[in-house]
C-alpha cells in the first residue's frame, strides 16, 4: 500500500510547526485558531485537547533524558497515552495533527495505522527472507521493532482500525515491545477499543492486546454534536463547473476550509516503491491537479494508497473526455471507483457539466457508472458518511 511522507521523503518526524500566532502550547493554539475563525469553539475537543497537552506537557519535561539512563528513565516516566475515538467528523485528525506539531520532542512519529501496519508486515517479510540474519532468539518482530523505539518516542496513529486476523494477531507482540520500551502512543479511531476487531476469528487471541492498550492509554470518547467535515463540504456545492480562471476561487475556498485555515505543504504517498506527489496536503486532506493523478502512469494500488492515506481529495481542471485523453479518462473512472469503495470525500472542477463530460464512444458505458457515483459522492448522505475501512 502507500505511506504518507514529508516533502524530503523522510517520515512525518521532525516536521515545521503549524502555522500560529499567539502564545505556545496546545490549548492556547487552538485559541489562536478560534478567535481567527478558522475553528469552532467545541467544548469535547477542549476537554480531548485537555488530555493531550497533558501528555505534551509530560513528554516536554523529560524530553532531554539522553544516553542508558535517560533510556530507563523513559521508561519509568512514560505517561499513559490516549486512545481517541468517536464518529466521522467530529475533529479527531483535527486534533491529532494539533498536538503532534506542538509535542515538545524530535523524536514523534504521526502515521495513518492500516500503512504503518502494511510496512510492518513487509519488514517482517524481509527479515524472514534472511533467517541467518534473525538476531533477537530468532523473533524477526524485535528485529523489526528495535530501529523504531531508537528513533521514536511518541508514535501516533491516526484512523486505528483492526479487522485483519494477520494484524490482529501481530498487534499484541509489537505493542508489548513499543510500550516495554516507554513509547508513548496516541491514537484516533471511530470506536472504542472493545470494537476493534469485533467478530473476528479467533479474537479470544486479540483480547490481551485490548488490556494492553487499556492499561498504557487513557479511553477517551470524542462526543462533539457536529460534523465538521461534513459541513466543511456542505456549505458551498462540492462540483465545480467551468474553465480553470472560472473555478478556481471557489475550489480556493473549498481548500481553505478543509484545511481549518492552517498552511500546506508538499508530500509524497509511497506506492509499491514509488513516489506519488502530493502538491498539497493537510489536516487529512490533499489537492491535486487532473493531470497529477490521470496524465501519469498510476494504476489501481497506486490510487489506493492515496485513499488510505487522505479523508479528502481536492481534484482541480477534470477535462471533458474525448478519444485524444481515452487514458486518463479509464485512469480517472479508476480513481473515482477506488474513492467511491473506500468512502474517501472528494471536491473536483469540472470543464463540462457530468453529463457532457464525456464524448468517448470508447468509455462511455463506463462513465455512465462514474457519472451515477460522481452525483452520489456529492450528495449530503456520502458527505456525511464514515470511510469504509475494510476496503
């Protein structure tokens, strides 16, 4: 699958902060956000982003333990972490990237779970490749583990959603080591805990990894009353239609509210070994030209690492489809047939209204699909709809 990056291909770590003004720390951020307009005054995000700024706080005083004795120190005063769960577009990304910016160390790590797990699971496979090279009492997992512990204190994992037995099986030996080890985790889900993996085949195995994440990190419920990122879309119509100078202030302002008001940046999605550009990207969300994702040579796991990796896509300057782009006309229905499955949101311009956005005898059934998922990707029940996380 794919892996979000930073503009210089390492790993969210060590990243610039966000974009404040005002005094530090976490609440008062969140002020400074408020009194600009970017955000809402929500007293559940205030009583979540109580809780991490204490975490922040804890993480801030032992930040310069170093060497050994700093390493068992770490250890001995790591504070619990959170597990922060609630519905769709209540603010839990929101909040995720807030506190991850702001968190006083070097060494944190922000990752979308299902692709931290994906690169887990091909590390792993590495490592077996090569038994003489099994250190460790022959387990590949501590193998594995060890340079993440060296280099990560605070990992964060955004979307934790368990419903593959290979994960399931694999979570309880990994977590033991990362919290053995004094890492401090904080998490986003859509349920809680005792809901993940929920039915699944031999979850009785799983249950001791539930314990352990209950004992290392306080359960906390985002009840906010509103959809944010419904309402973000909501305001304005989500399709644009008309040449680029024409949607262009309106495709603006739709980013401008996906993104809360913060900056963007750069980044790449990893793909089976390659990079994908992302042109803009934040708060779980990224904006790309037509030709970024349809006049390149991408294909179906390439579109569906970009999937796992955002919320919500922004597509600028869709052309009308004639035989000379037949290519990224099939790459374009892939694209949407791949968000559609997944529940990913999407806001696009479009040259020509649907229904003449195509005059290619060559895909023409093909649109007509596109087209019927297009009008629905639009409407306020997809908008208010959570991601498909088993796709």
């Amino acid at each position: 699958m794919g892996r979000i990056v930073g503009p210089t291909g390492v790993g969210r770590q060590n990243t610039q902060p966000l974009d404040q003004s005002g005094p530090s720390g976490l609440l008062a951020t969140y002020e400074g956000l408020v009194t600009r307009g970017a955000l809402f005054d929500d007293g559940a995000q205030r009583a979540a982003l109580g809780r991490l700024e204490i975490i922040s706080d804890c993480l801030g005083q032992s930040s310069g333990n170093g060497g050994m004795a700093g390493f068992f120190r770490r250890r001995r005063n790591a504070p619990k972490g959170l597990y922060l769960w609630g519905g769709v577009g209540g603010g839990k990304t929101l909040l995720m990237d807030l506190f991850f910016e702001t968190a006083p160390i070097v060494c944190k790590r922000r990752v979308h779970f299902h692709e931290f797990m994906d690169k887990i699971h091909q590390s792993v496979a590495k490592v077996r490749a090569k038994p003489s090279k099994i250190r460790n009492d022959g387990d590949p997992i501590a193998q594995v583990v060890k340079p993440i512990i060296k280099k990560v204190r605070l990992l964060c994992f955004d979307e934790f959603h368990v419903n593959d037995i290979t994960n399931a099986m694999l979570l309880g030996r990994l977590f033991e080591k990362f919290f053995a080890a004094g890492m401090v985790v904080v998490a986003t889900s859509n349920v809680p805990p005792d809901g993940l993996y929920k039915d699944g085949l031999n979850r009785a195995l799983f249950l001791p990894f539930l314990d352990q994440l209950k004992s290392h990190c306080e359960v906390m419920e985002l009840a906010a009353t509103t959809d944010y990122r419904r309402d973000k879309l909501s305001s304005q119509p989500v399709f644009q239609y008309g040449s680029p100078p024409e949607t262009k202030e309106a495709m603006d302002q739709i980013w401008h509210k996906l993104r809360g008001g913060q900056s963007d940046k750069p980044g790449v999605v990893e793909s089976l070994g390659r990079e994908i550009r992302v042109p803009r990207q934040s708060m779980g969300a990224a904006r790309f030209s037509f030709d970024d994702l349809c006049e390149q040579p991408l294909g179906a796991r390439d579109y569906l690492a970009v999937a796992h990796a955002f919320h919500t896509l922004m597509i600028d300057n869709v052309p009308q489809f004639c035989r000379d782009n037949s290519n990224a006309a099939k790459r374009f229905i892939l694209l949407v047939d791949t968000l559609y499955d997944r529940g990913v949101k999407l806001a696009a311009s479009f040259e020509a209204p649907l229904e003449a956005l195509s005059g290619d005898r060559d895909t023409a059934f093909e649109f007509r699909r596109c087209e019927s998922r297009l009008r629905e990707m639009a409407s306020d029940a997809y908008l208010s709809a959570p991601r498909n996380m088993d796709a």
